[in-house]
C-alpha cells in the first residue's frame, strides 16, 4: 500500500499517518519527493480496511499494491487449472475446449431431450438450462424448479452431457447439487456472498458469472469465496458488462481473456449470448472468443426462439449452433486447441 | 409493444410477425410507412417475453412502450407513500425529510451508544450500522451478526431512533426484523430475487438500495417484486452507479430522484457516502440531495473513521454531521419542506 | 510514480526497471517488501510518458503520483479564481452565482430579442445561444452563423446580459470573440487541441465543457491547454456523462464540484439541460446544483420548446425559469451565497 | 417515430401532438391502446428533431424508427464497400484481411525505416504512424509535423505500404493528404465536424475512429458527414470505449463487427492497440478481431517500447508482430479469409 500526502503536508501530518501505518500493523517506508511525501507501506495485510487512511489529514490517496485475492491468484498455482465435470469428466481448462449449450429454460421435457441429442451430434460436451430462473420482474415465467432438474438429469442419462443449471439461492443448493453436474451462479448473484459459501462448501464443480459491472478484482474475489469455502473447482464465465452501448444488451470484453491468464489459473469461459443479447451476433462472438483464447462457450440454444419463453433473442437455433461447431473447430485447430 | 421490420421485409414475413403476435394474446396494428412496416400490439401483457419476436425473420427491433411494474407506478396512486419507520412512526415521504446515519458496521456496544446519542441531539430520525456485513473480500470483517443486533435495539431504547439494517440472505431476514424497524437490502442484492420475496412476507419497511448498474426499471422491479409479496412498505435508495469516473467510488445519479416522481409513488432516500465514497463529497452531495428533493438521507458517521472496520475512508465524523444537519435544515426549507 | 514489479522478479529485472527510471531522468527508492518489489520514482516531469516502463520484463504496473496538470492546479493558486464576464464584469467564481440561460440555437432576431428581456427581468446575468452548432447529424439545423452572433451582441446591448456562445472550428474564434463575450468549447470539442490552443490565445474568457466520457484529469488538463497558451479565464463546465443509465440523456455527477474543489481554482458551472436531457428534471437539478456549491449554472430556454430547431426535450420556457429563479435565490441564500 | 402518451393523456393533449406532428409535415396514426394511446408518424424526415415533441403535455417518449444515416446504410449498398489504399491498392473490405502497423508516433527516420522494412517482410499492408500528435496533456510530445509526414513518405516510396497517419485539424488536410495514403480521424476528434467536412472534400480514403463514447448511430452519422461532403471511401475503425473497466485502458467490444455488418457497408478495422492499452492482450485481441469478420487491423507496434515517446505501454515489438502474422494467418483461413 502506497499513501500519497498531498503537497505542503506539515511533519505532524505525515507523522501522524505514520503512527496510523504501525496500528494497521504495517511498517512505514516514507519518501520525500520534490512535490510530495509518499509513505509505503510494508506488510500488508489484506483483512485490513485501508481505506480508512484516506480520511486522515493531508492524505491525498491510498494505492494498494498487493492484489486482494490470494487461493485465485497465479501465486499459488502457475498453470490453467483443469477442472473436469460430467459424466465424461470433460476438462474445462485442457487442450480441448468444451462447448456447453441449451435453452436458457427448461420448458418442457421434449424441448430438453431434443436439443440435447442434437447438441452430442454436434460436438457439445455440456447441457445448459434453467430449472430455477433469476427473472428480473416477478411477472415472468420462474422456471419448473425440481421438474426442471429431473429432466436435466435424463437428458444427461440419455446423451453423456454435463449439465450446467443456475443455482439461485441457498435454499437449492442441495437439490441442484443433487441433479446437477455443474452449479451455475449468475451475474446478478456474484456477490451474494451466502450463496458463494453455500456452494463453496460442496463438491460440485462451480461456474461463476462476472457480475455486470463487476471489477476484474471482484470477479476474482467472489471465486476467492467459494475457494477459501472448500471448493477448489471455479470456472469463471464472462457474460458482458452493462455500458453505454444500445445495440447490445451487454458489451462482450473479450480483453478479459489475456486479462485473467496474467492474474488467475482458474479456467475461461466465455457466455456470447447474453454477452450480445442478439442471435445473429452470436457466432461471430464465439469465433472470436475462442480465437482468443477461451477454454470453452456457453451458448443458449434453443429449438423454436420465436416461441422461447425467456432470452429468445439471444438463443441461436440448433441448426446454427451445428453449422457453427464446424467453424469453431477450425478456428480451434488454427491457434493450436480442438474442440 | 412496436415491431419495426427491416426495409424489404416482404408480405410473408410480416405475416409471419402478426401471426406471432396473435399467439402471444396480443392484437396487431401494422403501419406501412415510407420506408418500412412497424406493428404495434395492442393488449400488452406483462408476463411475455417480447423479446423473442426479434428472432423472427426481418424483425429489426421491438420497442416495449408499457412499463413492465405496476404496482410501484403511478398508474396505481399518484400521491407519494409515506412509510412510516421507527418508535416515532417518522413518515418517509412527507413533508419532513428523514435522516439516518451512523457507521457502516456495528463494532462495538460503546461506538453505537455514543454514534446515536449525537445523532439524536443533531435532529437525525434513523441510526444506521451493519450486524451482516456482505463484503467484497472474504478476508474482510464481516459483522457481529446477532450480537450487532442487540446493541442497534438497546441504541433505539435510548434515543428513539429508528433502527436500519441490512439484511444479506433470506436465512438472516426473521432475525433481522425481530431487531430492526427498517430491512435494508444493499446493492448487491437489488437482484437476489428469493430474498426481496422473503422481505415481502414480512411487514417490516424495506429499504431497498439500487444496484450498481441497475436500470431504473430493473429497480423499480425489484421493487415490486417486494410489493407482490405482499409488502408495499418499500422505500428507495440511490447510491451511486458504476461508471467510468475514478474520482469517485460510485457515481451519484440525483437526477434520478425527479426521474422516479414522474413513475413511481415510492418515497426516495439518496446515500451520499457510497455515492461518492469520499467524506469530504459527503456535505456537497447532501445538500445537493436535499435540494433536488430528496425525502431523506443514509449517511456515513463514524467518530473515528481513520479505524473504522470499514467504509473509513467514506465516513464523516459526528462534529461534520451535527454541523452540517444545520445547513440541511435551512436548504430544505429553502425548498418548502423541513428537516 | 511508482512502479510495481510481479512477485518473483529477478535481481536482473529490477535492475533493467532502474535503469529505464534513470534514462528518463529520475531517481529510483526500490522497497523491497515481503510479496514484492516497488520502486518508487522522484524528480518526475510531467512530459514523460511513463507507461511505457510497463512495457518492460515483469513489471505489473506503473502508477502515477503527481496530477498531470499544473496550471489549473491549487499549487499554483488556492482561491477560486474569478472570471468576470459581459458588460458588466459578472464575478463567476464570486460569491455571487451567475445564472446563464437561453435558447439551444439562434433561430431569429426575435426570438432572442424576447428572451433576453425576460432572462434580464428574472435576474439571469447571461445569454447563450448557438449560432455555430455542432450537430450529430449532418441533415440537422447547422445554426446561422455569422447572423445569430449579431443578433446575440444586439440583445446583449439592450439587456447588458453577457453573451456565450459556442466556438465550434479553429476557424470561427476570430469572429466568435469579436462578437461574444465567453467562448464556449463544447463537449464534443473538449479534446480539439488545435481549438483549445486558439481559445486560448485570445484574452476572451472560455466556458470549457466537459466531455462525455472524459476523465477528470483530461478535464484539467483540456484546461491546461488553454491557460498554458496564455488565458487564464477558463470556467469548467460539468454537462453530464454518458452511462448505462437511458432515463437520461446523460447522467450528471454533481459529486465533481467538490472533487473539482479539491483540485482546481477554476470556478465551476453546470448545464443541468444537456446533463439530464429532458426538461421536467432540469429544476431539480438547478436546485441540487446550487445546494452542491457551483459558482453558476447555464440552462436552456426557449419560448416554444416544441417548435425548437434543437434540444426541444430538454428546455425549459421562459415561465418555468422565472418561478425557477425565486427558488434558486433561496437555496443560494442557504448554503451562503447569493443570486 | 412513435409518440407514446402517458396514461389518462386527454383528447385535447392528444389532438395537440397530432397537430404538432402535422406541424412537422408528417402524417399521424393514432393507436388506442388498453392503457395508453400512441401515435405513430409517417413520412419521417431526418432533419426535424422530434425530440422536441417530448415537451408537448401528457407526451411519455418519443422513439424513432430510422436510423438516422442513409448514405452509410445497407439502404444504399448491400455489399461491404471496398476501399483502395496505397500504392498497391489494396482493397480493405475484401476476401484479404489487411493489416496497417506501426509505431504510435514518428519519432525518427531510422525509426520508421527499420519499423517499415520488418512489416513489409512480415506482410503487413499498412505503415501507420503519426506526425501530429493530440496529445492529452500540452507537457507531452507534440509529433514530428511535416518531417514525420516526409519520413513516411520515404517508407512507402521504400516498401510499398500505404501510410495511414492522423489529421487532428482542419489546417492539416491539405499537407496530410498531400504525403499520406489514408487520413486518420481520432476518436477525440469522431464529432469535430469542420474536420469531417474538411477530410469529405478530399479524394483520400478516411480511416474514422469511433468516439470512447460514441454511439453506433453517432459513429455511422460521423461517417455520414464525409460521405455526404464527397467522399464516400470511409473505413470504419473502433478502438474501444471507456467503461467502468481497469485493467484495461479501453474495452474493444468485438461485437460491433457483426453489429456494423448489419447496418453499414463500409469496412471495419480494429485497433487492438488503443482497445487493450497493454501490449500483452494485443495478440488475442488480434486473434479475435479477425475470427470475429474484421476486414483489417491497425496495431501499434515499436522497436523499442520501453523507450517509446508515446504509448510505450500499448506497443507490441516487430518480433512479436512478426510471429503474430503466421497465426492470423491460420486464423484468417479458418474464417475462409486470407492476410
């Protein structure tokens, strides 16, 4: 932590921030410039609420230095960790880059075993679908709960895929747990920190959502949650972030990708559907993505999207989505991965 | 709801689009002007996903025109709620506008006995402090939990104060309505959907914070989520989004304070210290507040920020705030309302 | 500036950092903590480009300690500067608040003429008015040129109202200043440096606007263009950001006055009209503005909104801003100042 | 455009709009819905700001329907634009992606000569480079002016590469596009009109930024400027927008390929440079670009980083672009394009 004096702080002043330093436990390293007084600080702790410093007289700001996550970092483990879900312990993280698919609902039991025989055909290696919905009014349609579950589960029995359903409050982590082979945790509940210890606390594989307008520290924090829980397996998904923008419903950072490889081993993937909100500007983003570097895609798909009932606008058909594995697959193969 | 088609789109897939529309319940009204066709639809209903009609073929962009909340609109009363809070029963959203603050934690017995005794002498109406702390890094302190709850209750004994706490998962939300008068769902909960449900089986006023980057109608959804439940006792809070600005911590919005009179009856609270996150912006931005018409203020009061467990660096100190209440009363009548 | 090495770099690597810093002129103070390597840098110029150490083997990060800008700064004078404008020498910066309104563009002799005499009766001490306008669209009113500045020096000689106008190109401000008697560089305009550098070799006073995405140190520095070719007289404007927010037509963070405070001596007004985009909310704002601590305001006005050429939405008529000024005399006379 | 009224708006406020409307020659369709009426109105003209109507009582919002381009739009060419640069002229908008790189600023002859011969080799297109610097601060290095314009000049006559170098004002049109192959327009310039304007008059392909902060529809208006002074060879260039992120100095939202493509003809570079601010995330983000359907790239690439006079940070070495062009190239054909 760097504390910068403003310029003209008197020696009370400073020492004053000095004294403040040694309470926090931390050892002063002050710097006398032409124009001001920097005090470094040395031993940092990251419980610690440096913040606080701001408030004393002629301190101008606080710079942290450290990051605040530690299990997350590249500190602790150099390369990508692996982290294999499913039946076929398919490793997101690996050479290979798993495609995970699927309504953003789970309406009925037809429309789930369909696409997911479809999405095997194609070279998914994951289902994806709502049981429990996280809809942003109360008017909307709320998912079918454990129904939902059930079925995810026979369509996992029928087609090996790995299912992925969000998780939306602590109340279901068991039962989703139960049926699930991923548990999702989305943007809206990054830093509902309950629920990041709850699932913490299982053995389940967890995909984490970056919050929308969530900072890279942040993201990597709440992962710090469900890690420092117990549960060492995060794969971090990028689903966009709320800008300025109106021709997208979230603007899609792939600058995260690079981003993320210099801070944490944790996985990638990347979400190009509600990262746009539009069905057209899907596949673009997902040759994007994996070009630069993503460990997988999780894509919504859906077998009627004029008829969804939730997210149609972003779901691509499974007719498009086979068409786009075959491009995927190229641009995999071209910066040295598969599919 | 207004689909436009894109210039071109032939006779079949405008039929196409009505014939869409009629499934969805609603009554189409195609205009074929100059350039192109648009269908308005009558009959909107709230509940559908629209969306999914920009998956049809030709379809350019559809244009909700109703607001998707109803019971937190004007539509329902045209006058401003008043939520009463407290043993005084003080009425949010009258004439007199209320004031809150304290610390962002509850630390100890001592800090909130004497933070509320001054509080009270300044005029102020309601004492903040948090017994859940849901904070960003699980390494930070995160409350008291039940133990803060007491000593917010025994505050309110001895000056009368309404007590406002936050209450960070469903699990805590019985307990947390036992002690305190306001339930305060923080920001990063605006979206946590099982908890604004469990608070609106509760007939404890809420106050609910806006999420960070959180549309006007994503808050005023989440609003009526809590009044669905079965709680109309919802009081607003603005407390600054997240933008590009890096002077601030959170960009404080006020603007959105005769933004929410022209569509919601609900009264409207403004946090100047997580909306700035500098306690040298906390007065300006109060008085701003206040001037702009505001109902009342959450202010962060700590006697001695340079310690605070937390949000130090936003704190102001109880001399700041008793001189300041000064300078409030003679702006808010300056405005026609009184402190 | 402090340059930050990754945990784990080499002697070597430090080493080549210390170099780098002494190349440029600096002198290096490397900490060496427990999970890293600092080296702080003295003796900084401000004209180097210091990111360019990032660029070198394991550094994490650079950071800056000094404010880019010097002129505009509180080292080189602590009072805000006053900036006296028009006929009568109106003090902005002053105790006094100088309200400043009038129509988007110069549309006719008469309408200006009209509401210059009814901004005189209410107590306004400025006139602005487009007669050069920048407009997004190239099919939309370019303003009258040369015969909007004769009108506005017309209504300036019957009402003594000081006259802002917009300088839009290199090319007008001979012609501008010969007529007006602020330069106003708009937002869009705020990063023009070959404008900033003509503004600022004429002796007239500039009103500078923010720009829409920038920062608050591109702010003070587009300032320091402008004194650093040799006028002092910079007024800043604050005119809103854009955001997510679309209930606006950008979002207008009045925490920047004290921010500002804290930074500058230049003296600060607000466009509460651009800043918010639609005239039922620019009172409020007005109001909240002066509350906050602004040295003046500049509105727009114009007695048919409906029927204006441009920025109808956001103005207010003639009516609104009289009942508007009796307010604004209150609330100015609370937080100490004066109308 | 539809006007959308607000509930309860009475027959006289609806026959006020409609005779507003006609007002602006347009033809009202008044739909009278459940709970509101709209009027729809044929017969748009682009030029009348309809924003003005929001003011008349009783109106909600006003949404238009246009995009309020045309010369730019798919409505006047379905094929992507081909734009010739150089002496090759290589075609930007073809089957063949180009490539344009350099360093940020002409700082000197051997500089650009060595920079240039590696790119020729490595076979990039484009020698970009600027001699005119906007630089955001007035302490930083201002650019070579007419000497880096000559200095460029000898590279191209050396090795064929178009030269693709910024006008950052009306005076320098003429001597830029005297020495240059392709004008550069800055972002901070995007809505600096009289430039615009000045650059439409010339017969030289422009390469138009998008503002940090500009909207699509501004972006494509900007281009409408100078297509509509004259000159219809526009290539689009995003290079990031500003948000809330950190960890990088720009957020290059890719999706605006596949969002462009839907509206405009015009060809679309990418500047990975400008869009990432770190020379470490260029490599992906060009990997993306390209598989996302970038027509070209621009990328910022220097012989000595470290030792830049500008933008060092964001400056990738000619050996790193050397190995990066065998990978785009796989990346490319994967896309069925070719480098």
């Amino acid at each position: 932590m760097i504390v910068v004096m403003k310029p003209g702080a008197s020696k009370e002043c400073i020492q004053h921030v000095i004294d403040l330093v040694r309470d926090y436990g931390l050892k002063e390293h002050p710097i006398y410039g032409t124009d001001r007084t920097v005090i470094a600080c040395i031993g940092d702790k990251r419980a610690v609420d440096k913040g606080a410093i701001e408030n004393a007289p002629m301190v101008e700001k606080v710079m942290p230095i450290l990051a605040p996550y530690k299990m997350a970092s590249l500190e602790v483990k150099k390369d990508v960790s692996q982290i294999c879900i499913g039946p076929s312990q398919f490793p997101i993280g690996g050479e290979k880059i798993g495609i995970i698919a699927g309504p953003c609902a789970v309406e009925s039991r037809d429309q789930i075993l369909s696409v997911a025989e479809t999405l095997q055909h194609a070279g998914c290696i994951g289902l994806r679908g709502g049981a429990y919905k996280p809809r942003t009014s109360p008017y909307s349609f709320q998912g079918l709960g454990l129904e939902g579950l059930e079925i995810l589960a026979e369509a996992r029995e029928q087609t090996g895929l790995a299912v992925v359903t969000e998780v939306i409050g602590v109340e279901q982590v068991e039962s989703v747990a139960e049926y699930s082979d991923v548990l999702q945790i989305g943007a809206r509940n990054m830093q509902h920190y309950p629920l990041l210890e709850a699932v913490g606390k299982t053995n389940k594989p967890v995909l984490l959502k970056r919050g929308m307008s969530a900072t890279l520290d942040e993201f990597l924090l709440a992962a710090e949650y469900i890690i420092s829980a117990g549960n060492p397996n995060v794969i971090l998904c990028e689903r966009g972030i709320r800008t300025h923008e109106s021709y997208v419903r979230n603007t899609l950072p792939l600058a995260i990708i690079p981003a993320l490889r210099e801070r944490t081993h944790l996985p990638i993937v990347i979400d190009p559907s509600h990262g746009t909100g539009h069905a057209y500007m899907v596949p673009s983003m997902c040759l994007g993505a994996i070009a630069a570097g993503a460990d997988g895609l999780i894509i919504e798909c859906h077998p009627d999207p004029e008829h969804a009932a939730s997210d149609g606008a972003q779901s691509i058909t499974p007719k498009v989505l086979s068409e786009l594995m075959v491009k995927l697959k190229r641009v995999a193969e071209a910066v040295d991965r598969q599919l």
